[in-house]
C-alpha cells in the first residue's frame, strides 16, 4: 500500500455486508506477526473495520494480490558431492514471473537424511523470503 494514498472513512462506498471484509482483515492482522511487511497497510485498513466502503476492499485485494505474487522454490542435493558426502541446496524466489533472488551453495556440514537436507534448504529460503 503506497503511503501517499489518502484512504479516509468517507472515500468510496460503503459496503453492503462488510464481514468478509472484516475477516480477511482480521487474517493479515495474524498473518503481520510473520509478514512485517504489511503491517502498514494492515493497520491502515484495520481502522475502518466498522463502516468499510468500496475503497477499503480494493485496497484489501491488492494486500492479498501482494502475498500471492511471491513465490519460492528449493531443492537439496543429499550427499551429491562423493568426496565429501556433503549436499548442495539451491532457491530461486520470484516476485510474479520476474526472478528477484537466487542461491546455489554447498553446504558446510553433512545431513543425516535427505529429508534433513530439504528442511535445511527450505529455512534458508524462508529466511532469505522473509
């Protein structure tokens, strides 16, 4: 949400059953304690849960359209290099189809499995999304 928008309470108009408006708000409140990034315009919108209008709702979609649009992907080698048994993990991470972020690395200590190796290569996604 661009901070130069002016959402006011009398901007649009009002909704005619607001409480699909107010459970998808109440969701991104939850969803902010993981997603600081949109805790502005959470709580922007969060202001006008009593009388939301058409305004609000559009403003609402685009908070969800943003969360859709980013995508991750991961994938760990278990025990791929034969010298040293160690696995090689790799993520790519796309904002819509544009590709923002990559990552390919040989890990600096050996997994016990390869479900190991695909949690480890799934955190440092996580981490690196986030």
């Amino acid at each position: 949400m661009c901070s130069s928008i002016k959402i006011t309470a009398t901007t649009g108009t009002p909704m005619q059953n607001p409480t699909q408006y107010r459970s998808i708000i109440g969701a991104l409140q939850y969803l902010t304690m993981t997603r600081p990034d949109i805790s502005f315009a959470v709580n922007r919108l969060s202001q006008y849960m009593q009388q939301p209008s058409s305004e609000h709702w559009a403003a609402c979609k685009r908070i969800l359209r943003y969360l859709s649009d980013i995508q991750g992907f991961t994938d760990a080698d278990w025990a791929g290099c034969h010298d040293d048994r160690k696995w090689t993990s790799g993520y790519c991470i796309f904002l819509g189809v544009n590709l923002i972020n990559w990552c390919s690395k040989k890990q600096t200590v050996v997994a016990r499995s390869s479900t190991e190796s695909e949690y480890r290569a799934l955190a440092l996604a996580t981490s690196e999304i986030i």
